[in-house]
C-alpha cells in the first residue's frame, strides 16, 4: 500500500490564508479551493490511491510560475507539478498539505523553425498537438507515447516518456534542446537552447527524467522531423508467447532495427480487437507489430528480411498491411490497448520494467508463471524492440485483497527485470508506485548520492516529494544478476 508523507499540520492551519496569497498572485478562477472542484485532482493515472489536496493553482506563463513558487518556498508549503494527469506510476499523486501546480493553462505552440527543425511549446501542449501543428509541412515530433492524445509535453520530459517509435527515433531526451524552467524558491533559469550539445554539464540530461522533484518546466523546445516517405505496419501471429518473444530477440540481432516493434498476448489481442476492429489473429498466443518505414523498395526489402525471422518460429500466421487506412486500424488497436484492457478489468495496475531483450523468453515465460501463482490475469502489451515491459495486472481496486495481491504481483515483476539485468523503469517513472523498490535496485551510497542532488535543487523537499525516494528502509537485492 502507498503511504504519503504526514501532513504538516501548521501548513493545513493556514489552509485559508494559503489560497488568499495565491489568488494574489493569480486570475481568481485560477485557483481552486473548493473540495468538489478539487475532486479531479485527487489521483492520476495510478487511480487505486487517491487524496484531496490543499489547492490547486493554474498559472498561464512562466512570471505566474515563478511567483507560486516563491511564495510557496516562502510559505513552506509543498508543491506537486501536474500535466494530464495520465501518469501510471503515481507521479502527480497529491498530498493533503500541497499545492498541486496544474499546467493545463499553458497550452501554446510559441515558435516553429521549419529551417533548424525545432519548436518552443509551453508544458501543457499535448504530445500529439506538436505534430498536429507541423505536420502540414511534411514534419513530427518523434516520441509517441500511447497516451499521447491527452499526456502533455512537460509530463513527457518529467518522465522521458518514449512510445512505440522510440525503438527507432529514442525517446524525449533524444527529442529535447532546450528547457526554461522555474527553481523551487521562483527563479528562472534556461539551459540548452536552439542548437545539439550545449557546452558546460548536461543539465538537459539531469531535468529530463527528474519526476517533478527538481525544477518545474515552462518551455520546452523540441526537435522536429521530416515525415518519412511512407510506413507499412505487419502482423506476426505466434502460438507462444516465449517463441515471439525469441523472434523479437532474432530481429534485433540481425542488425534490423524497425521503426517499430509492439508485442500483445491472447488477453490484450482479444481485448484491443474488440475495441478497435483491426483483424488481429484471434487464435494466437501472442502477437508482433513491426513498422518499418522508407521509399516503397525500402520498406519491401525490409519487411522481406523480416518475414525470412520470422518464419524461422513458424508462425501461426503474418499479413502486411496493404493501405494507410490498414496500417490507422492496426496502430489504433494498439494505442488504446490500455483503455481496452480497461473494459475488462474493473482496475489495472501497468507495469514499466526493462530488460535485456535476450531474456524476453524467460521473462515472459515467468510472468505467466506468476500470474497463476496469484490468481489474477495480466495481459502484456509492450515495446518489445528495446525491452521495455508492459504487464497489465487485472485486479479490482475495491476488494483490498485483491489490490495487495497485485501490488505484490507488480513488485515481483519488477525485482524479476532487476535481476535478469534490467531496470524498475523505462518511460513510466518511478513516481510513488516504485519508490519502495528503489534499493532493490541501487545500494545505499547509490541513493544518498542522487538525494543529494535533490538536496542540491531543493533543500527542504517542497518539490513533489514522497515520490521516486523510499519513505522507510527496505531489504536490497541480494542476488546477483542472472545475466552479469
């Protein structure tokens, strides 16, 4: 169970002189104090754990930005940095005694450089909006994360989400040159700008993936792409899913890399089938989408070579898609896969582990393994060309047996990624959900050092804190890796 900080209850005292100096600071509608119109706020994407916070402020530019902090840092009170909310890992989580900073306000598209490929977007555009406003001149921004419809840029860089064409084009570190952004006590700083490989430390390298606990991020200004001459998407159907997993592992060594490779099992096939129409093979136990990209020849030369891998794991059946409406129709089953599991789970818990893709076989072998150890299903859809897992953990949030039962299930996901020599996360954060796993994955020196930069950025923990840093001592990995 995730347990938040305790309240300061001097801050919750002056609950009403709190909202009073914020509205200062802001248009009056741009905060929130009612609890009724707090209730949206109260959980994110990790919708098992909830909690009303103290406020919630809306700030529309950066100066607005940094004067809520600053009088919060003044204050001593707590703030949370918010976007979509669609975070899986509980990275927006609330606490009764802070402010929740919400981005949505800031929304704008400030400048597109056709010339040097680049655009300067404020935190709450969504992912998808950045390509939606360039894609008339022939470009996209890479980093296409399945919520992208909703997931707003800044949660992005929080989290440095991926996606499903992260394989091919990496995920938003790769994606970023620039951030302005606001310290804890309101200053405003910039690093990167308009140009690769800014001189000095990497501080982008330090923001990007930080969960909200060192800065809050006002401008971003990200790479743009050409769109490619055109993409074809096919279907590889397999009668296990260790065999699928093994032929993504053999398309990756031959020195292949797809745009994209997406893995389902039986249960996220059936589900995301009945959602989305797209003709998946019904009858198999897993399931491959691989995406190539390029001029016709191009895609036909690869996606011979990969039928050739293919074939080599006798597939129960392969179908290339054969127009632009074929290929919408495939990539919308997967895109809403997490909403379809949805419809057949009363609730879900959504893994975020990453391993070697050598070990897919095993890995996947052992997860089904567990999943009737515990008596809950899970359905696995997943960027399987970089090894990055996505289990869904079907359980009903309501029953509290059934929710320690998946907590503990996810736990052991996860210690299982750790030690086959893979990681707690790829895209999803750490966030609350995995905090407590931290030591299983780093030693004590490991952790004071990253809580020292935390430290470094901000003194008092104010920044969203009881997230990414365990709360109380846990045992540490003991075993040593099974691939090292």
């Amino acid at each position: 169970m995730i347990v938040q900080h305790e309240p300061k209850q001097e801050v919750l005292a002056r609950r009403d002189a709190i909202i009073a100096g914020l509205r200062r600071l802001l248009p009056i509608d741009n905060v929130i104090g009612d609890t009724l119109r707090l209730k949206p706020y109260e959980t994110d994407g990790l919708s098992a754990y909830r909690q009303i916070p103290l406020a919630v402020a809306l700030p529309e530019n950066t100066e607005q930005v940094a004067a809520v902090m600053a009088f919060c840092h003044r204050e001593g009170v707590r703030v949370i940095p918010r976007g979509a909310g669609t975070s899986l890992s509980g990275g927006a989580l609330p606490l009764e005694d802070a402010v929740v900073l919400g981005m949505m306000k800031m929304n704008r598209i400030l400048e597109i450089d056709y010339a040097d490929r680049l655009a300067v977007v404020q935190p709450g555009v969504t992912n998808i909006g950045i390509t939606n406003a360039v894609s008339a001149n022939q470009f996209f921004y890479a980093p296409d994360p399945s919520s992208q419809l909703a997931c707003m840029i800044g949660g992005n860089v929080m989290m440095n989400s991926g996606g499903a064409h992260c394989l091919r084009y990496g995920v938003t570190a790769n994606n970023l040159l620039g951030l302005k952004m606001v310290t804890v006590d309101g200053e405003v700083i910039e690093v990167g700008g308009t140009y690769c490989d800014a001189a000095g430390y990497d501080w982008l390298g330090l923001i990007t993936g930080s969960e909200g606990q060192l800065v809050v991020v006002t401008e971003v200004t990200v790479r743009i792409l050409r769109s490619p001459e055109g993409q074809r998407a096919m279907l590889a159907a397999f009668d296990s899913i260790p065999v699928a997993g093994a032929c993504v592992d053999a398309i990756i060594a031959s020195g292949i890399i797809p745009v994209a490779l997406e893995f389902m099992d039986k249960p996220c096939i059936h589900a995301c089938e009945d959602f989305a129409h797209a003709g998946y093979p019904m009858d198999a136990e897993a399931m491959l989408i691989i995406e190539v990209e390029g001029s016709v020849a191009e895609q036909d030369d690869l996606l011979g070579r990969i039928r050739e891998i293919c074939n080599r794991f006798n597939p129960t059946s392969m179908r290339i898609s054969q127009s632009v409406e074929e290929s919408l129709a495939i990539w919308k089953g997967r895109k809403g896969a997490f909403g379809a599991v949805g419809r057949i789970s009363p609730d879900y818990l959504c893994m975020d582990g990453t391993i070697p893709t050598s070990r897919l076989p095993e890995v996947l072998g052992r997860i089904t393994e567990m999943s009737h150890e515990y008596g809950l299903g899970v359905a696995n859809v997943f960027h399987a060309g970089d090894g990055n897992l996505h289990p869904l953990i079907m359980f009903d949030a309501n029953d509290p047996v059934s929710l320690h039962k998946a907590e503990q299930f996810g736990a052991d996901i996860l210690k299982l990624c750790v030690d086959v020599g893979g990681c707690l996360t790829g895209e999803h954060g750490v966030g609350a959900e995995k905090r407590d796993l931290m030591p299983y994955q780093f030693n004590p020196t490991e952790l004071n050092q990253q809580r020292r930069i935390k430290s470094a950025f901000d003194p008092d923990w104010l920044l969203n804190p009881s997230k990414v840093f365990p709360l109380e001592p846990t045992p540490t990995r003991t075993l040593p890796m099974a691939a090292e």
